[in-house]
C-alpha cells in the first residue's frame, strides 16, 4: 500500500504541475493582441507589409473555376460549423470508439479548439484591421482581418490530431496521417488569401495562435501522462485497478472491512451523483473504512437539497466527520450545515473548479486527497456568509461576487462543463467582455459609501483561481477578514495591463502575508490598493455591503444565483473545521489569535 500511495501521489503532483501552465494562455491572448497592434499600428504602411497586399491581388486577377471551389471547400472545412460538427465526431469517438473512453484526449482536443477560439475573440475585440482591398469571395464577418479565424481553427483542429495520432498510436502509416492533417491549416490559410479574406500576415498570426493553443494544451492534458493510465481495461468491475491492493464491500451501503482496526466510528459522505461516479464511491468507502469509519451514512445531492439529508444526520447526533464528494457547490451546501457544530468535514474534489481544496493545497486526485486528509488533523478556517435581496443568508467557502464573473458562471454550457470541466467558462465568458459597466457603490465595516464603475465585483475567503491565478492575492482561509476585488478594465490597454498583472503574479508566486500601505494589499484596516493602471481595485473588510444601481447576476461559490441589487457579506472567523494534511498556509501566515486553531487527530479521538 505505501508504493501505491506513492504512486498516486506521485502522479497528483504531476496532475498539479501540469495545471500551472494553464496561466500561459493569458500570456498568449497578450501576446496575439500585442502582435496585432505591431502589425496594425506599427509596421503598417512600412516595409515589409507594404507588399503583402500583392498577394490577395494576383490572387483576384488570376481565380478560375477550380481555384473558386478548392478554396470555398477549404474555407468550409475550417469554417465555425465545419469545425464545430468536425470536433464534436473526433470528440464523439474517442469516447465511444476505444475500450476505454479516452478522456485526456477528448478534452485535449475539446479545449485547443474551444481555448484557441476564446483567443482569437478576445484579440478581435482590440485589434481592428480591415480585409484586404480586392473582391472577397466570402461575405466578410464582422471580426478584425487579424488573425486568420479559419487558420487558427484549422490548427487547433487538425493540427490537434495530428498531435494525437503521433502520440498516441504506433506503426509507420502515423506519419502519412499526421502529415496529411498537418497540411490542412496552410492550405486553410492560403484559400482565405485567394479570397481576399486576409493578408499574409493575418494568416501567419492565425498559424501561431493555433500552435500556441495546441502548445499549453499539450502541457496542461499530455505532457508526462500515461496514455493507458485511466484504461478500464486494466480495471475490475468497481473501478480498482487489477493488482491493486484495494478492498471492496460487498454490497453498496455496507462497511468496509477494517483489518482488526479500530471500528464504529460515524461518517456522513455527501455524494453529487453526477462528479462522484461509482469508481470513486468505491475508492471513498474503502479509504474511510480503513481509517475506522465503518458506520458510513451516505446521502446524495439533488438540485432541491444540494446538502442532501446531511441536516437531519448531523441533527441526529454522535456524527464523527462529514466527507463532502463534489465541487465547490456541494461543499458549500456541506459548509453551511457543519459550520459552527465542530464537526469535522473532508473534501473529495471532484467538481469543475474545487477552489476550496486548491487553495488548501489538497491534490487534484479526489481519493489521493481523502487519504492524505484522514492522516492529518482537523484545522479551523473561516466562512463567509452572504445575502441580499432575494438571497436568503447562505455560507461560503470561497468567494461571492456579482457581474462579469455571475454571468459566466449562469451562462456556461452544463454539457461543456462536464467534459471540458472549467474550461468551458472560457467560451461563456467571450460572450459577455462587452457587457456594460456596472454602477455600485460599497461600505466596508459600516464606514462611508464608496462610489465606483465596475465589470465584476468579487467577495473572497480565498484568492486562488485555476492554474495559479491569484485573483485575490492577500485572501487567507484563516485571516479573519474578507478580500473583495473591483475589475474594471477600460478599453484594450486596461485589459491588456489587467491580463498582464494577473499573469505576473501567476510567474512571481504567492504573495507574503499583507504589509499595512502595501500598495497591492489594504492600507491600514480597509482602505483600497489600485493596481495595473486602475484595471484592479483591492479593499478588505470583515463585513462589506455593495449595492447595485441595477440588478445583477450573482453567484456563490460557484452557483448560479437570483438577479439582485444588493450583496451582503460578513465572516465568520475559524468557525469551519476542516479534516486537512496540514494547516492552511501556515508557512505564509500565521493563526490570527481566537481562531484557527488545530486539534490533532488520532484513532482514539471519538468526538472534535
């Protein structure tokens, strides 16, 4: 069992490492849009793209009949329905085709196009370039010339299988099909040419936003991962994989043999059917049964009671931990019941975001991350507690906010979240960068009313967002005081300082503990930190009130919530605990006095 733990600990860190290249795709959207204004602004009118425009002309003077429709059937194959309809069967197929449903490959491809998409809309919405100045053979969408849609998509693509047909098969004919698809975006790219839809240079930037997306995809789903690691092949009928040393309970519901450990204490797993699939119910119960939960109570969510019947259990008595299975959501709902009560609750992360047990430092494989934490020990860390009008009062773990952030959250596609996780906000949050302004003002601890602009407002516990970035730099789990962060980016450059300092701070790591007048942290009790040109405004507060002029969309933890006019949020210092391998950043900061304070735990110890 000790190898295995180390294997699978092994593997998380990699999980974990791979994750953190997420952050270059912020890099890369800078990147095209910095590229764009060199192309548009600067080298405009010099050599030498003073004579790329002879290319789209010899091309109007020349066009014949066969030239007309190789290139409409190219357009057509990188159009936005031919790629949708294209990665959706690829997609399709490697789930259903294989033995085994090949999911690092789904969402490898699903993302490059999805992310390389993202990108190219956001680098749209700051650079403007006209098309070329001849007869166009296509009508002509109201997107910048720069960069080549089509070629990005193609690459995204195409290029993506190639990169799976490399990677993941054998035998010599691999190299004539990644060849073939690997033809695909430059003959994509000099059919948008012929028909006067871009310039050379557009095509180029198209090229590079491709093969950029396809470079931090590989990172982030391929790179050092084990094509046959997940194949259910190599599983028994409960998810464990052959030779492993994992018990399994005979019948569903029933304990877990213990080995002459100590037996009987009490567990109450809430489980969300949808992120905790049988494998990992299997894995969850034979981990607590080891551990000497014999006596399991599980419970499911349901979109009524995200809690599930975890209420009446814990009202019932003698409940010894609470394992919440799922995502920020359910471990919100699981928050709100066990806060106060000094019951222990564990984290299976296994949603779309798992905030929470980011920025406690849990890894990313939901069993690893139980079995670490039923070594550890129980940690107090705060909660936050939000309302407003037609929110009823409600805990959080993580963060609240209201506006861009809401309505990414409302309007992201429940089927992309299930097979792209967290990078299907990506295509829901494209769709709302125009949105207006929001007029709101704020009070901190009952002090005067602070009228601001704003895209997004957010209320945080913690900072941490996927990938490493920090949104909210000086949030702590455990400091006693609520973050909250205005993002007001106003035009290209706003957005472009504001992309810039978030993935700077990605590159420098996590910040110290907060410094009275640091310019980035709150300046005495509340006072605010302005940075990147005025894009980002910090403030902290135990209780913060903001008001909108009119209403908005809001979200808690993750969760979709009612339109309104008002937020209200206070914390509650130290009154969650947390079961955890170690206490929560306390390298970084040290227990505020009252609270956070740990109680070790031993098989011994019957109530916390």
């Amino acid at each position: 069992m000790t190898g295995n733990k180390g294997s699978m600990t092994t593997e998380n860190g990699g999980a974990a490492r791979r994750l953190r290249h997420v952050w270059l795709v912020a890099a890369q959207a800078a990147l095209m849009i910095l590229l764009g204004f060199f192309v548009t602004r600067v080298a405009d009118g010099h050599w030498p793209l003073t004579l790329e425009d002879r290319l789209p002309r010899a091309f109007a003077e020349h066009r014949s009949p066969l030239g007309n429709g190789l290139s409409a059937g190219l357009s057509l194959m990188a159009s936005t329905q031919g790629i949708v309809v294209v990665t959706l069967v690829c997609v399709a197929a490697l789930l259903v085709l294989p033995r085994a449903p090949r999911w690092t490959e789904a969402g490898f491809l699903g993302a490059s196009v999805a992310v390389q998409s993202a990108v190219f809309l956001l680098v749209t919405i700051f650079v403007e370039r006209p098309r070329p100045d001849v007869p166009q053979l296509d009508g002509a969408p109201p997107t910048s010339s720069f960069p080549s849609g089509h070629t990005g998509a193609s690459v995204a693509l195409y290029g993506g299988l190639a990169t799976l047909v490399l990677s993941r098969t054998r035998g010599p004919w691999r190299y004539l099909t990644a060849g073939v698809l690997l033809l695909v975006p430059p003959a994509v790219g000099l059919s948008r040419v012929y028909r006067g839809m871009h310039h050379p240079s557009d095509v180029a930037g198209g090229l590079l936003n491709g093969g950029a997306t396809l470079l931090v995809m590989g990172l982030v789903f391929l790179y050092g991962r084990d094509p046959n690691r997940d194949s259910a092949s190599e599983r028994t009928p409960y998810g464990v994989p052959r030779g492993g040393a994992e018990e399994v309970p005979a019948q569903p519901g029933r304990p877990a043999r213990t080995d002459g450990r100590p037996t009987g204490r009490r567990v109450v797993v809430v489980r969300h059917p949808h992120n905790c699939p049988d494998e990992l119910a299997v894995q969850v119960r034979t981990r607590l049964g080891r551990h000497g939960f014999t006596d399991q109570r599980w419970t499911s969510t349901t979109a009524e009671r995200p809690g599930g019947s975890l209420a009446e259990e814990c009202a019932a008595g003698d409940v010894d931990l609470v394992v919440a299975c799922g995502g920020d959501g359910t471990v919100r709902a699981c928050a709100d019941v066990v806060a106060g009560t000094g019951i222990p609750l564990a984290l299976v992360p296994c949603g779309t975001g798992n905030l929470l047990a980011r920025n406690l430092d849990l890894p990313a494989d939901p069993a690893t991350a139980l079995e670490e934490a039923l070594e550890g020990g129980d940690f107090g860390i705060d909660v936050g507690r939000v309302e407003g009008d037609g929110l009823p009062p409600t805990r959080f773990a993580v963060m609240t906010g209201a506006g861009f952030d809401a309505a990414m959250v409302r309007d992201a596609s429940p089927a992309l979240k299930a097979h792209l996780g967290w990078v299907a906000y990506t295509l829901s949050a494209a769709r709302h960068l125009r949105d207006p302004r929001m007029r709101l003002n704020i009070r901190l601890d009952g002090g005067r009313r602070i009228r601001r602009r704003a895209r997004m407002v957010v209320i945080g516990n913690v900072g941490t967002l996927q990938g490493g970035l920090e949104l909210l730099p000086r949030a702590r789990p455990d400091s006693g005081r609520l973050e909250i962060v205005l993002f007001d980016p106003r035009g290209a450059a706003g957005w472009l300082a504001a992309a810039t300092h978030l993935a700077a701070r990605v590159v420098r790591g996590p910040a110290p503990a907060p410094t009275p007048g640091d310019p980035e942290g709150a300046k005495g009790v509340n006072g605010a930190g302005v940075v990147a040109g005025g894009s980002l405004e910090y403030f902290s507060a135990t209780r913060i009130e903001v008001r909108f002029a009119r209403a908005q969309a809001r979200e808690v933890d993750g969760d979709s919530m009612s339109e309104g006019t008002l937020l209200t949020a206070g914390i509650e210092p130290g009154a969650l605990r947390m079961r955890l391998p170690r206490a929560p950043g306390a390298a970084a900061l040290p227990h505020a006095p009252g609270h956070g304070s740990q109680t070790r735990h031993t098989p011994h110890t019957a109530h916390h």
